[in-house]
C-alpha cells in the first residue's frame, strides 16, 4: 500500500461518496477480444486532481462521475447492507504447489479477469510453474473488487501490488457496461456512521446504486444493464 495517509472517502447517509486528500481520479476500461474474458485495464481518461470531491452512488447522477443530488430527488435509499469486517480473518486457502489463494476476501464484481487462462484456480494448481504463478498473481491484481488474494507459501503473508492510492471509475464497453468504482492503494472507506470497513489494497464501491451489500459492489450492475452512455461515448 501506498502513502498519501490522509486519503480517505466517506459513505453519505442515502447520499454520494466524500473523497478527501487529493486522491487521483482516472477512467479505466476492461480490454477484451470479442466476448473473450478481459486481459487488461486501459487508462480512458483522468479527471482534475482536488483536494476533496463527491462521487455519485445512487446511479442517478447526470454529472457522472460525480454526484449532482439526484440521490435526493429519487430518495435513494443507500443503507449499508455489507458485512462490517474488522480484520482479516483466517481464510480458506485454495492451495497451490507455488502459491494459495482467498477465493473469497470480497463481493464479486464481476469483472472476469479470473476467467483468463482456463480460470485463475487452474493457474494456483500449476503454480509450482513460475510463468503460471506469476500470471495468478497478475490476474488476482486485476480484480477491482480485491476479492482473490494471493498468499506467499513460506512467508504465509499476502502478495498484492503496491499501486498509488486512486480511485479508478471503471466501465467494460464490450460488454456496454458500467461497472465499480475501483479504489485503490489501500484508502480508508468510512460508513456513514464514521466506523471505517477493512482496509485492503483494492475495493470496488457500488455506483449503480443497486448492490445489495452497499457501499461495495456485488456484480448487481452486470445484471441490470448498469450503462452510463456519457461514461462510454
Ligand atoms: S456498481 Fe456493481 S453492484 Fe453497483
């Protein structure tokens, strides 16, 4: 994780996301061939760098990224529904020769990057091959919603890139989908009660506003359509 301690957001009750300190805004796309599963991000575009900024969250914002209070207007209802981790808990490992892996230390979002190569649990049996643990390791660091961590045999400790803290609007337009806000570097996310939820190096917050464990994204914008057309143009 990166420095920048100040960095941090705060969850609105039924309302936008605070982002506080100077915390990089950029527009990431999911890069596929045809309908085949996605093998990078490519940087679309990145926004005025402020000190503090408001993200829309209910989906209903006509100044995407950023909220404009329709949440207001449509009395959006975003109660926080996810479960409030304090600290990683023990997981169960997928294990490996090379390396194992948390299958499970988040909501999916559904971006699909794991389904490269055959599926990531694949490369975790063959990574005892150094080229196929190293390709685990970048797929799981592709995952926006940081939900496959990858674990050191020996050390027992995770191995997750260092990236700046950031906050990546991401979109898949092969797909015409919109998809999370990818947060970055390990930043504070707060709830509205001002409790802050497990830091990790990647977390995907909801901006449909239709998760049903708010504020993190659970895929639920794959399966209504979520398309921000002014996002994708
Ligand atoms: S953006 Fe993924 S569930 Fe809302």
């Amino acid at each position: 994780m990166s420095s920048n301690k100040d960095a941090r957001i705060r969850v609105v009750k039924d309302g936008p996301y605070m982002v506080i300190g100077n915390v990089p805004l950029i527009r990431e796309a999911a890069v596929r061939e045809g309908d085949r599963p996605p093998t990078k991000w490519r940087k679309v575009a990145e926004y005025p760098l402020k000190e503090r900024y408001a993200l829309c969250r209910c989906g209903q914002t006509k100044s995407s990224p950023y909220c404009d209070g329709s949440h207001a207007a449509t009395k959006f209802d975003g109660t926080e529904t996810a479960v409030r981790r304090t600290r990683r808990e023990k997981p169960r490992l997928i294990k490996g020769p090379g390396v194992d892996m948390d299958p499970n230390a988040a909501p999916c979002a559904r971006a699909q990057f794991c389904q490269r190569e055959g599926g990531i649990g694949r490369l975790i049996a063959d990574s005892g091959n150094k080229e196929k643990r190293d390709l685990a390791i970048e797929i799981a660091g592709q995952c926006p919603a940081g939900r496959l961590v990858i674990y050191d045999k020996i050390e027992g400790a995770p191995i997750e890139r260092e990236i700046e803290r950031s906050i990546s609007v991401t979109e898949d337009p092969s797909r015409k989908i919109s998809g999370p806000l990818w947060v970055k570097g390990g930043i504070v996310i707060e709830g509205a009660d001002g409790e802050p939820y497990l830091t990790a190096n990647s977390a995907a917050l909801c901006r449909c506003g239709r998760s049903k464990r708010m504020p993190f994204c659970d895929g639920t914008h794959v399966e209504v359509g979520f398309n921000r057309t002014d996002d994708l143009k």
